[in-house]
C-alpha cells in the first residue's frame, strides 16, 4: 500500500521541576514522601506517591496543555503500566520504561489509527498490528525504528490477506549508509493471496 502510517509526532512533554506549592506527606529528612499533591509554577499538577523527594509509585500526572499521564512512576520517570493522554487527541496505553514507550502498548492516533504492538525507546519495534481506521485495512508484522520491516500481512475488510515483505531496494541499498537505514522508506513487495 502506498499509505504512510500516521506518525507517532506526540512528543513526550516535559514534567514541571519540583518547585511551586506541595501539600503532602513528607519524611524526616522534609522530603516529599508518601501520598502528595504538587502544584508548579508552569500550571502543571502531580497527585500520588512520592519516594524521597521524587514521584515514585502510581500518580497522575496533568500537563497544563491538557495532556495527562495516569500510571506507574520509579525516580520521577513513567516506568511500568501506564496512559498518557496527548493534547492532540491521541493515547498510548501499555508500559514504559525510563519515560519512554518500551515493551507492550497500545497507541491510538489523532485519526483513530491505532497500532497494538512491542515498542523500544518511543517507536514501534518488533512485532505488532497497525490498524487503518478508514479503511479498515490491518498490517500485521514486524517493524524496526517505527517503519514496517520484513515479513507480514495485510488483511482486508472481507479477511482477504496479501502476504509480503517490506524491503529496501537494491538501489536504495546502494545509495544509503548503514546509520541512514532506519528513516528511510521500504517498499512492499507481494509475495501472495491465500486462496
């Protein structure tokens, strides 16, 4: 198919620094610990635990933009399961690691695309389905650095299936340097339609 995937644009926002109003408990050492609710001067609001002085646990997160992040934190960073709900419209669900999408999620674009699937440092990596809400059409398999790669399907309205294989061309092949290989495009080649 000639159509580009929706791009995964949402760029993770940056959380306030940890100066601005606290109402919470704190430990011995006057550090934020336990359950809290902080207020920062850029409009940003953290509610849920805290671990010496950083958010650690579950919490909720709301991004004065209208963003917000509900799930798991370790060391004030998103770290196992959790929701971001981005101000353009679109969500991921699934987990994280070190603030960024790494292992199973769901992402739910602005368009209602949506690719269910394995992620590694925010991009789409490893196996998963890409879902064309307006034509209903699935891409299943493998992707590396955000882009379909290898082997896999797709699978129409009716359950009809093309089999196939993203691929660079030789002359592309040719004409790229190794560290170029994960922007530039792949083309499909069918191999065939199952009866």
């Amino acid at each position: 198919m000639s159509r580009t995937m929706s791009d995964v644009g949402s760029d993770e926002l940056d959380e306030g620094s940890p100066d601005g109003r606290y109402e919470g408990d704190r430990n011995e050492e006057g550090e934020r610990h336990g359950f809290g609710k902080a207020f920062f001067p850029n409009g940003d609001m953290y509610e849920g635990d805290y671990k010496n002085g950083m958010r650690h646990g579950q919490g909720t997160y709301r991004f004065c933009n209208g963003a917000r992040y509900i799930g798991g934190y370790y060391q004030n960073r998103k770290h196992e399961q959790g929701v971001f709900y981005y101000p353009d419209g679109s969500k991921y669900e699934g987990s994280w690691l070190e603030d960024l999408r790494h292992g199973h999620g769901i992402y739910t674009y602005p368009n209602g695309d949506t690719y269910v699937g394995e992620w590694q440092s925010n991009k789409r990596h490893g196996q998963g389905l890409y879902h064309y809400k307006d034509t209903g059409v699935k891409y299943k398999g493998n992707f590396v650095n955000n882009q379909p790669r290898g082997a896999g399907s797709y699978v129409f309205d009716h359950g009809y299936e093309q089999h196939g294989e993203y691929q660079l061309t030789e002359q592309l092949l040719s004409e790229t340097k190794s560290d170029e290989l994960a922007t530039i495009p792949v083309k499909w080649i069918p191999t065939h339609v199952p009866s």
